[in-house]
C-alpha cells in the first residue's frame, strides 16, 4: 500500500485550513458524516484537538430563525446543540440568539495529518512524495487529492465534477489575555468567523466574489473590512491588526457535498468535500477503506455516490464556512 503525494505531506490545502471540526450543518447526511468523524477527533485530544465548541450568534430574527431550524434537526440527530449566552468578550448588544455545540472545536489540520501519516507508516504504509498517484500502475487508486482530485480523475479515464475555489485566511498579531476556551464563533449571516490560535485569532469569510481557479492569491484590499467586523465583534482585538494572511484552495462540487466511493473500475473517490474535508476525513477515510476492501462501509455512503449528479438528484449544503 502506497500513500503519494504530488508535492509534500501537508503541504497544500491541510496546511493552510482552518481547522475547525463541527456538527452543525443543514443536511441529515453531512451531520451525519460529522458525527462519525467527531469521536476519532476526542480521541486525538490535545494538542491536536481542542473541544473548545462551536458557536453561532444571529444578529436579526430571521437569521435567528434558521439557527434554530437547523439546530432542531441537528438535536433530532443526536448533536447536542443549545441556545446560550454569548462569551465574555464577545459583542452581545446587537445579538438577538446564538447556538452552541460543546462537542466540536478546533484542530491543528497539519500536526493532525503528520500524525496520521506517522501512524500509517508504522503500520507498512509506504509514503511517497513527489510522486504522481498517476504514475504508480496501481491496482487501485483512491483519489483523494484535493482541488486537483478533477485533473487526477481526467488522467485515469474519471470525470468528477470538482472545481477549485479560493479561500483566504487572516491572523491577526497577538492579542492580551485571549480566554483560552474560546469557541470558534460564527455571525450566522455574514458568515464571518474567528478561532483562538496561541495568542492570535484567525479571521475568516467568503469573498464578495467567488475567486475559481488555482491561483491562491491573498486579497488585501480586504483586510480593512475584516478587521473592522473583527473589532465590531470582539472589542479586545481593538489594537490588532493583521500579521499573516494566506490562500488555499477548496474542492467544490455542485451541490457542496464531497465524492465518496467507486467511481470506476479500479478507481475510488474520496474528494470535492466543499471546505469539509479536514473534519470529515476520519469518517470518510474508515468508510471508504471499507469499500476498497469490499466490506460492507460502516458509514452510508450512497448520498454521496458520483452518479448522483447524473440523476439529478441534489441535496445542496447551506453551512458552507
């Protein structure tokens, strides 16, 4: 068994993510897919894993209104979201309700990854980077590579309907006294967001405009704009201003849910995850190993099967981070 990479272990959209792991999303089936992952993630623990919660504040009733719709079907499910008070430091005179899961947190994407790949090599996994999965004559192939998953699948007679979008990512310079259970919290509106890392905070939000393509190119004309809804939000970061920025890419499909499986003879997918994927590995990784080994997966991945785009049948993600 050989584990490739084009470039280095960690070295593309891993590196440069978010590193959040939730629960709350808008569909049976990627909440779902969260919940399977949740457990391995508590495993880890810290340092890798920090169950500090997720929150979600709404700013008008009608944004107040879809928190707790979805946070209905996510309680029907078993994930244990609640209404709550705001943390000390966060903004409140202009919140009418926020929700929280306890369960979920913040990871650290490349440690966690390294430690996978450490384990799997002490389990016999070859690891092979600067290697092209393309080139390996493989029996089988698992593509799991990200926004270049399409080109990998073009070369292996697949097409996957993924497409490249670019993301960004802002850390601010240190800020005092940063409370260290802070959840990553989420104006359920604008979709802008902030996590705790060491002294820092991490800002993040969808551009006005989706940037497709490749080009992972950091926007500054933006960074006023996000430091001005970060000190709105969080006074304490009154002084801060941005230190670092980066972009990264996510795997879009059309309905922003991942392509999990059989894709071809021979050929298995486990990409197009929409920015989810770091959160989902775990339970994708198990599910679909599964497949390859022609066990019945112990997670349902037919929600996720590539022909569902040929039938049409689309059942599009709303949480989209």
């Amino acid at each position: 068994m050989v584990l490739c990479d084009r470039g280095n272990v960690t070295g593309g959209a891993t590196a440069k993510a978010m590193g959040g792991v939730r629960q709350q999303f808008s569909t049976e089936a990627e909440v779902r897919l969260a919940q399977a992952s949740i457990r391995f993630f508590e495993e880890l623990g810290a340092p890798f894993f920090e169950q500090v919660g997720y929150l979600f504040l709404a700013t008008t009733e009608a944004g107040l209104a879809e928190l707790e719709e979805r946070a209905e079907l996510q309680r029907s499910l078993g994930v244990p979201v609640v209404a709550t008070k705001l943390p000390s430091g966060v903004r409140k005179d202009d919140v009418v309700g926020a929700v929280v899961c306890r369960e979920d947190g913040v990871a650290d994407p490349p440690a966690v990854a390294r430690e996978l790949v450490r384990r799997a090599a002490e389990r016999g996994v070859e690891v092979r980077e600067q290697t092209d999965a393309a080139e390996l004559g493989a029996d089988i192939v698992v593509i799991a590579a990200g926004p270049h998953s399409g080109e990998l699948g073009r070369k292996l007679g697949v097409e996957l309907p993924i497409r490249p979008l670019c993301r960004q990512l802002l850390a601010t310079t240190p800020i005092p006294q940063l409370q260290p259970d802070l959840p990553m919290t989420v104006e359920s509106e604008t979709g802008f967001h902030f996590r705790k890392r060491g002294e820092r905070l991490l800002l993040a939000m969808a551009d006005p405009e989706p940037r497709w393509g490749f080009d992972e190119v950091v926007d500054e004309s933006l960074f006023d704009d996000r430091l001005a809804r970060l000190r709105h939000r969080f006074p304490s970061a009154a002084d801060a201003a941005i230190d670092d920025a980066w972009a990264g890419l996510y795997d879009m499909t059309p309905d922003a849910h991942p392509i999990l499986g059989r894709v071809a003879d021979g050929v298995y997918a486990a990409c197009g995850f929409s920015g989810h994927g770091f959160m989902q590995s775990p339970a994708v990784g198990r599910a679909v190993a599964e497949e390859v080994l022609g066990l019945t997966p112990t997670f349902d991945l037919s929600p996720y099967r590539v022909d569902r785009f040929d039938a049409g049948a689309l059942f599009p993600e709303q949480l989209i981070l």
